[in-house]
C-alpha cells in the first residue's frame, strides 16, 4: 500500500513540476509607450556578427545561436535594430551598484598600491 501511494504520489509530483517546467513560446505583450526610437543606420546584424568573430576572443560567446542586438534605450525599454520593443530587466542591478556611495568611496590602500605598481613599471 505504501510503495503504491509513493509511486502514484510521485508521478503526480512529477507531472506537477514538469508542467511548471513549461514556458511559452509567445511574448507577453508590452504596455503602450510613447516612444518610437530612431531607424537603425548602422552595421547589419550580420556584419556585427563577423566582425565580433574576426576581432573577439574566442572566450567571449554568445549561449544562443541568434544574439539580440540591442541599439536603442529609453527608460524601463531596449529596442532590437529591427525597432522590436524589450523590457530591460538587467539594468536595475547596475543602478543599485552605482548609487552606493560606499561602494565607490576611493579606498587609500587601493590607491597607493595601484600608484606603488604603476611606479613600478615605468621605473624599468
């Protein structure tokens, strides 16, 4: 009796996280905004693209076959060179960094060092 109940359980268990598991294929749509940002006259996506494989090290990739190409901002949204609308959720953790005075407070030890190894390298 218990090993049926643990098994049934875990099977409605599993299909309980595998349906959380499943994302949607369409955007969610954006509220109106008042703003229609300037036509993109720079480099084709593509272009961008070789140009990052020639000059870039190999290191730096991209995790999906298709990169966005972000070439326009204003307030909360990003705007694709094809004028496609995103909203910025990344940009909120840089916000918070910068307006930490604490954290950019100039730090004397730094400083010094930083001036000891520059002396340094000219020297020789």
């Amino acid at each position: 009796m218990l090993a049926t109940f643990s098994k049934a359980r875990g099977r409605a268990l599993a299909t309980n996280v595998l349906s959380l598991l499943r994302f949607s294929t369409t955007a969610p749509e954006l509220p109106p905004f008042a703003y229609t940002p300037p036509a993109y006259t720079g480099p084709s996506k593509e272009s961008v693209r070789a140009l990052r494989h020639e000059f870039m090290n190999p290191a730096i990739f991209h995790f999906y076959k298709d990169p966005v190409m972000i070439t326009a901002g204003k307030q909360q949204y990003l705007y694709d060179e094809t004028g496609r609308r995103y909203l910025d959720a990344f940009a909120g953790i840089v916000t918070v960094r910068v307006s930490d005075r604490r954290a950019l407070a100039p730090r004397p030890s730094l400083t010094h060092a930083c001036h000891a190894v520059r002396a340094r390298s000219f020297a020789r």
